[in-house]
C-alpha cells in the first residue's frame, strides 16, 4: 500500500471544512473487527457532470471509528450497474475486482464507471495484513441513482426500403443539460437491427444481405455526448398489414425522442411471387391434395427480397399441367391477371375435375432488380413463384369404413340406441354424399327391413337412431355405395330387463373360521348370467370366485376366509346377458 497526502481542494467551503474536521482518526485497534463506509460528495442521487474524481471514497473504520490501515492492506472493489427503466445489470469491471492500494489515513478513493444511467451499487473489501489479520470480505456498501430525468434526441433517420441501411446520431444529456461526456450508453431498437452498413454479398449478386449485429448497441459516447450508428432491416411481420414499419431507436436510462426510420416495401431493391394456399377456413374442404370437383383457393403475393409484402404490382398467373383448369369468373383459362395484395383471403379460385395437376404460377414481369456494383433495373429479369395444385378421386375399395354404436352394452328395454356409420377416403379425409341404407332384424317384429336411407354429410357421417320395445337381441345392416359399389357393415344391440342382484352370507355357515359362504341371487330374472365376487380391501376390489345363475337365478359360493377372526366385505357383480342388464349387488361383511 501506497500513503498519499489528500491535498485536493473541494472547492466548497462547507466541503473543505467537512474533510478537514469530520474524521477524528485513531490507532488501530486490533481488539475490534474492521468495518468498510462508502462515502460520496454529490450524496445518493447526482448527474454524471456532476461527478469529479475522488468524489465516492470508502472509510475503513472500527468500534472507536477511522482506522488508518496497515501499508499492506489494499482496497478491492466492483461496480454493478442496472440501467434506469430496467434491463440486464453489467459488472465493473467485467471479471475480478479493481484495485485501489492508496489511502489517505483509511480512506480509499473509488472510480466510478462511465456507464451511463442507472443504480450503481458499490462492493469493496480490504485485504488482510502481512500476518493475515484485519482483513474485511467484500459486500455491497452503497448504491447511487446517476443520470436521472437523462435525455436522448435522436436525429438523422428518414425513409427507406429493406436492404437499403439508414444512418442516424443520437445525443445524450444529463438532466442539468450537459452532454454524457465519454459515457457508455445502451441502443435499443424494436423493428430491424443495427449494422455497419456493409453488404456480405460479393459484386454480382442482389444487393441488401447487410451485415445483422442485433437490436441493441453498446457504444462510447464522444466529448459531445453523441453516438452515430446505422439500422437496417430484412423480413419483419410488421409489413404484413400495410407494407410499412417504423424503427423506433431507445437510449437505456434516458428519455427518447426524435426521428425513427420509416421503412417502405413500395420500391423494393429485388422481387420475387409466392403462389400460396388460402387459409382453411377459405376452403370448402381438404386440399393438397384436393378432391376433384372441389374448388381450391389461392393467394399470389408480389414479395421483396426478404420476403415482406409488396401491395399494388401486377402479376400474371398460368396453370400449366396435366389438366385443364375452369374458373367461376371466365370459365376455361390459360392465364389470368392479378394484382398483389396484402390479404390471405382467396382471391383465385381453381376448380380440377380429375385426379392430376396444375402448377399455379405468377410472374411479376416489372419486377425490381439490384446487383451488387451495379444498377437498379425494371424487368430485366422477371420474378416468378408456383405452387403445384393436386387433385386425387376416392377409391371405393380403398376408403375405410366403421361402424359404431351409441352403447356397449345390455340395455334397458325403452332406450334410444343410434348406430353411425363413418366414410373415409384413401387421403383420410371424410366422405360426403356416399348413399348409406340401414336394415334391421328384431328384437321387435322387424326381420330384415329396410328402415333408414342416409346420405354421408360433411362428416362422412350417416346415423340411424331407433328404440328396442322388446327384451332381445336386434342386428343392424348398413350398406354403404358410392352408386356403383357397395360395402356392408353390421352391428348389434341387446334390450333386457333389469334385474337385482342380492349378496347374503349363506345360512348354517360359519363365522370367524374356515370358508365365507355367500349366496348371490336375482331370482328367476338371469338365469346363466355370469356371476363375479370381489373382496373389497381398503377400497381396492380382488376378485375371489366366479359362476353362473342356476335355473332360480340363485349362485352359491364358498370363499376361503383369510382374515380368521377379523371381518372381510364382499360385493358381486352379475353379468349382462342378451336378455338382462348387469348390476351390481349391495356389499356384505363376514367375519
């Protein structure tokens, strides 16, 4: 450590009388641990013109006050600043602490960063003695709030087109109205990026690749408080609704204002067509493929470079292909003439009547052209962009086809069943219009009748819906065709009673040891229904013997008792059967 004599004037007579009577220093006192105080002239708050060196000093005390440290010991420190209005905090300096090995009786001068506005928070430490002792660990001392109320005009920036860079100045002052001299400021940009103006493309090829380094930029400000930079800006979604962006420039810690870059796809540096599909919801059903005898609907864009929208080119669209093309407007067409829009709304509309293609394509005959080291040319080169449009025919034999009903099970005598057959063509997409007859057999006096003709919707759905009025079993024919061929489906449906399973501990058996014996019966409702008998355990069923109703509806069984003295619940379930429904028996305990 280096002694210095503090010999600087304030300049402020309560100043110079505050450094020269407010610190009594005293000797060292190894009995009490060292403590570390930032002090700052300009207080907590202040602007960076009003900052001088030597302002922001840190005191090392102990219980009876100053300490005038050992030779040895050296002041480490960092800064961590957060830029007003918020963003990422940065550390002074970036990696390890910097070091201040000169004192005045115990206080350390501390440089403050040139780092703009923000909060700058202060962390100091102080080395140990030759013989390890006295040292002070580092922590956060003080934070200073350092260009309030900041401002920053930005100038320079105009019209332009993508591709094509912009530069603008920017100029940043403290509240108190004086430039941030030599400061580092923070650039922020909403739409596009900052850039060094220069192309990565080489001479020959199309102008406006420009060189991309993100939306923010870190610079120095010059003695005058200003930054120069350039923007520039490819594909941005913002073109989209109007063929328009503005670039909006920001100075972290400051209040931003003046001019943004105001971009324009009117007169693009390069063209180029896209031929798209409309969206879905345009659509009268699937496509790519699409059904023949469907419509299809399109959108063609004139495009810059970059792919951004260009509104109002003319461009000519033909269908080249396998197949003849009609249009609602003027029937059979070889081309049609368009004008570029900003819209995806379906503004071409093509029909196909056979399984085969046509490649959608539109030219931009006036189409813009930049080289790198040349000149802008109209037409030389017309751009163009197609999307291919298939069409397919359904397979009857390679459609499938299903059947389903509205129930699982036996079902209560009275109950509305409906049964629905699904069409699906080759391309997995629903069929419309297949004609589909419903036949049904019982349990009423249907036999074989033909009760229901459908067509398949939009779905590829066609249902049939009807009521069993008799206890049995009714089966459901549907014959599936296209006109020339036919597919058959069949499903059933069983109508039963309901019945009432009963579980009761069989009489005579007994209790607490050898077998539990149960008895389940319905009386004569289900006779040959399968019978199942669970254990049930902390809410858990295990299933532990299974028959059939006799003739009188009655099931008897002996469980083996694995809970000797301790009781067990039982519950049975009885099966469905074509003529009766499933139920489940009331729960009974045994011991």
């Amino acid at each position: 450590m280096k002694t210095a004599t503090f010999t600087r004037s304030l300049g402020l007579g309560v100043t110079a009388a505050l450094v020269a009577t407010a610190f009594p220093f005293t000797a060292a006192s190894a009995a009490a641990p060292y403590t570390l105080t930032a002090l700052s002239v300009d207080g907590d708050t202040f602007q960076p013109s009003e900052y001088d060196a030597k302002d922001i000093t840190v005191q090392v005390k102990d219980a009876a006050g100053d300490v005038d440290v050992d030779d040895a010991q050296d002041l480490t420190y960092s800064w961590s600043v957060t830029p007003l209005g918020g963003g990422s905090a940065v550390r002074f300096p970036t990696s390890g602490d910097a070091t201040q090995a000169t004192d005045t009786a115990g206080s350390f001068d501390v440089a403050l960063p040139k780092a703009g506005a923000g909060t700058y928070t202060l962390s100091a430490g102080l080395t140990a003695t030759a013989t390890g002792g006295d040292g002070v660990a580092a922590t956060a001392l003080r934070t200073f709030t350092v260009g309030e109320g900041s401002t920053a005009v930005v100038t320079a920036l105009s019209t332009g087109k993508p591709g094509v860079a912009q530069s603008g100045t920017v100029t940043v002052q403290d509240a108190d109205g004086k430039a941030y001299d030599e400061q580092l400021v923070t650039l922020s940009l909403d739409h596009g990026f900052f850039t060094p103006a220069t192309s990565k493309a080489p001479n020959g090829s199309r102008a406006g690749d420009l060189e991309d380094d993100g939306a923010t930029l870190t610079a120095t400000t010059d003695s005058k408080g200003t930054v120069d930079f350039s923007v520039g800006i490819a594909r941005d979604a913002g073109f989209d609704d109007d063929a328009k962006v503005d670039s909006t420039v920001t100075v972290a810690g400051a209040k931003t204002s003046g001019t943004a870059a105001a971009w324009s796809t009117a007169n693009p540096l390069n063209g180029q067509v896209a031929v798209r599909l409309a969206p879905a919801s345009v659509q009268d059903g699937p496509v790519a493929p699409t059904l023949a005898g469907n419509r299809t609907f399109y959108d063609a864009f004139a495009l810059d470079q970059f792919g951004n929208p260009v509104d109002g080119a003319e461009l000519e669209l033909s269908y080249p292909g396998s197949l003849n093309v009609d249009s609602d407007r003027d029937g059979a067409v070889n081309t049609y003439d368009v004008v570029s829009g900003l819209g995806s709304f379906g503004a071409i509309e093509l029909t196909l009547y056979r399984a085969g293609f046509v490649d959608v394509t539109g030219t931009w005959a006036d189409a813009p052209s930049t080289i790198v080291g040349g000149t802008t040319t109209i037409g030389s080169t017309p751009a163009s962009g197609s999307l291919r449009s298939t069409t397919y025919e359904i397979q009857f034999n390679g459609s499938r086809y299903s059947m389903g009903s509205s129930v699982s099970d036996t079902v209560r005598v009275g109950t509305p069943v409906t049964q629905t057959v699904r069409a699906v063509d080759q391309q997995g997409n629903p069929i419309e219009g297949f004609q589909v007859r419903f036949l049904r057999y019982g349990p009423d006096d249907v036999r074989g009748d033909v009760v229901a003709t459908r067509t398949t919707n939009a779905l590829g759905e066609a249902t049939y819906t009807f009521i069993g009025t008799r206890p049995g079993r009714s089966t459901i024919t549907a014959e599936i065709s296209d006109g020339n061929r036919r597919r058959e489906l069949s499903n059933s449906v069983a109508f039963g009673k309901v019945v009432r399973a009963k579980l009761v501990r069989t009489k005579g058996s007994a209790s607490g040891r050898g077998k539990d014996r149960l008895t389940v019966t319905t009386r004569a409702a289900a006779p040959g229904a399968r019978v199942q008998v669970y254990s049930v355990v902390k809410g858990k069923q295990r299933l532990v013997a299974s028959k059939k109703l006799d003739r009188k509806g009655v099931a008897k069984f002996s469980v083996r008792d694995r809970n000797r003295s301790r009781s067990t619940v039982y519950v049975a379930e009885v099966r469905s059967t074509s003529k009766t429904i499933a139920d489940r028996s009331n729960s009974a305990r045994l011991r």
